[in-house]
C-alpha cells in the first residue's frame, strides 16, 4: 500500500469516530509527551455462548471429569498434554508449538463471585466489570484512561469488527464495524461510521471533516494491504482476525480491537460442534501470531479470549452441557511467561466450578502491565493484575 492510500485509511477511520488522530491527541493533553516505545494492542475474542472450560482445558487426571461426563470427557490418549495433569482439546494442538515457546498463557478458573445463568447478563458483567445491578456504566474499554501520554499512532481507542461491540459501549473514539471493506465502501459513499455513542459536541467537526475525506477517491472501492494476507476462516472470527491484521499493518489501529466467535452455548450435540469452533478458534489464532510475526508486529500484540461464562460440570442427557461459571482465559504474546495459572478445576463442589481469579484481575493485566494505562473505574482498578507479563515487555504507568 503506498503512502497516501495509508494515510487515507488512517484519516478515514479517525474521522469516523469524530476526531483526527491529532485532535484526539490534543484533547487528551499528550501534545507535550512522545515516546520512542512502538504502540501496543490488545486484540480481545469472545467466544459467545459460553465455552465449556472443562473439554477446553482438560483435567485428564481427574476421575470426578469422567465419572460426570462419561460421554463428553476427552480421553487421556486423545489430550495434548501441558502440565499438572491438564492439557488442551485436540482441536487446540495447532497452539501446542506457542506453549512449547512459553507465548501462551493459560489463566484458569476465571470468573466472579456472582453465578448468572443468563447469557446477556454474565456478557454485560464481562463488558462493564461491574456485578451489582443498577450499575451499569460504559463497557470497560469505553472507561480506559486513554494511553496518550506515549502513543499516537491509534485512530481510535476501541475498533470492534463484527457484532456485540460489549466492553466498547458507551464511550467516545469507539468504532464498530461489520467488515473494514463495508466500512471503507460506506465512507466513499457518505454513509455514516456506526459510531457507538453519539458525539453531539463534535457532530459538526464531523460533518465537515468527513466531508473532505470523502472527496478523495479510494481506489478499487477496496482496502488492500498485501496480497499475501489470507489464510484465515471464511467465518466471523476469520474475518475479524484479517481485518484487524489489516489495521495494525497499516497504522490505521486502537489499542484495544476485538472480534468474536459464536455458537459456544453447547446445550446438545457438544462434541462435534464444540471440536469444530475450538479448531477454527486454533487455526485463526495460530494464522494471526504467524501473521504478525512475519510483518513484525508480534512483540506489540497481546491476544486473549473470554467466554461470558463455562459450562457446568456434568453432562445433560442431549449430548451437551449446561450453563456453568468459571472457565479459562487464553493469553498470547512473546511477552508473556507461558505457563498455566490457576491450576485444575476443583470438581468437588457442584456443577457451577469455583473461580480462583477475579475476571477484573484479567482485565487489569492486559491494562496495566501490557498497555501501560489504567482503567477509569475504581471497581476494576482494585483488583491486581496477575504476574503473567515478563518484566521486560511491562510498560511504565504514567498515569499511575
């Protein structure tokens, strides 16, 4: 991609959510402050539905697993074994070479100490960070104290590609998008970026901005990065996984995009289905770190998953399971200390598995030490990070 089609994507997408990179720079009060340090991202996938953590990550040694599931249980030969007696789901095996370089992390038994079986109500806890009811205040992401003291490549703060923007509600310099290739057609034809929140206060900013990135032509009424781009999943997260590639190539990205994977709420026919999403899930993820690695991007980038919610601990007489609590994050970075955290699941207290880690202490991990910023809600803020990012890769915390 030449220099000016480059800078006419990053114009085009700084504009849609209402400022220029500049003026969103300004607005922040890093006018003053550089860095030579290279922009960080934090590409979020949620796996929608509730991903069963047991045939996930797998307690192989447990007998209770088996005793329970005597139908659904991955058998031990079956298991690509990590350590402690758990191991990942077959379909997984295409990440076993980034464990094998200490780049995946597992954090184990996520979740909170109020167990929901609603689905919109376990995502909206995800998306907020907040538990009690009547609090419901911008998506976490949309709350982040913007990393603007040492960045300012970003065009936005948030990019979510696909549907449920979730922990990106609410707040300004978020964008949503179905694909970056509708989004760039719709712009050369006038239509309006879906912004998440109206921007009143800037709307006419806007208006006359976006006017003038529209009169330049988009060749091919296309967003071509390099030919070589491919590979991914003609599905959701595929897609949302090139895209998102596509922004951080070209300089045209947010320190937190994220993209997502459905079909997770496996009430019957689990095994098939459930093999099938964690194999798209492993090809697209190991289809990305290869990407970025190759262009050079992969020590900026931190990958991580979440499900709203796991799956419970018995099988259901339809070949499935129903809705549970805890379940594991997956990390991915080369700036991470790959290990499991957490431990095996405790499988001898009922179907809904106990939580070790506070899924805010998560939150704050990739917020702190990776992104190097804070959240502006306290209730997120109190919770510490989990010492899964190697010292060398922690960013400062100036706003500390």
């Amino acid at each position: 991609m030449n220099i000016s089609r480059r800078r006419l994507l990053q114009s085009t997408l700084a504009l849609s959510t209402g400022y220029s990179t500049a003026a969103m720079a300004r607005s922040f009060g890093s006018i003053a402050h550089e860095s030579d340090q290279p922009p960080r991202y934090l590409i979020l996938i949620e796996l929608i539905g509730g991903n069963d953590g047991l045939n996930t990550i797998v307690p192989f040694r447990d007998q209770t697993y088996y005793d329970q599931r005597p139908n659904l249980a991955i058998r031990p030969d079956e298991v690509v074994p990590l350590r402690e007696g758990l191991g990942l789901h077959p379909a997984l095996e295409p990440l076993y070479p980034y464990w094998e370089k200490r780049e995946l992390v597992v954090l184990n038994n996520v979740a909170h100490d109020t167990v929901v079986d609603s689905h919109f109500r376990a995502a909206e806890i995800w998306d907020t960070g907040i538990t009690e009811f009547g609090q419901l205040p911008k998506g976490w992401v949309a709350s982040l104290i913007p990393p603007e003291r040492y960045y300012r490549e970003y065009v936005a703060l948030g990019i979510n590609v696909g549907a449920n923007p979730g922990p990106m509600e609410g707040g300004e310099y978020m964008l949503t998008m179905d694909s970056l290739d509708k989004f760039l057609r719709d712009q050369k034809r006038g239509v309006d970026a879906p912004i998440i929140k109206d921007h009143i206060a800037m709307s006419h900013l806007y208006q006359v901005q976006a006017n003038l990135a529209r009169s330049e032509k988009i060749p091919n009424n296309r967003f071509e990065v390099f030919p070589e781009i491919g590979g991914f999943t003609d599905d959701e997260l595929g897609r949302g996984l090139q895209d998102i590639s596509a922004m951080i190539i070209n300089g045209a990205a947010a320190p937190v995009l994220k993209t997502s994977l459905n079909g997770f709420d496996t009430h019957q026919n689990q095994p098939k289905i459930h093999a099938d999403l964690l194999a798209r899930l492993a090809h697209n993820l190991a289809n990305f770190r290869e990407l970025m690695h190759e262009t050079g991007y992969w020590p900026q980038v931190m990958v991580m998953t979440y499900s709203e919610f796991g799956r419970a601990l018995s099988e259901n007489d339809q070949m499935g399971t129903e809705h549970g609590h805890a379940a594991p994050v997956l990390m991915m970075s080369s700036g991470i200390k790959g290990d499991i955290y957490g431990g095996a699941p405790d499988l001898t207290r009922g179907e809904a598995l106990p939580f070790q880690f506070d899924f805010r202490q998560v939150i704050n991990t990739a917020v702190l030490d990776w992104l190097g910023t804070r959240s502006g809600q306290i209730n997120i803020r109190r919770y510490p990070a989990i010492d899964v990012v190697d010292v060398s890769a922690k960013r400062d915390h100036p706003l500390l």
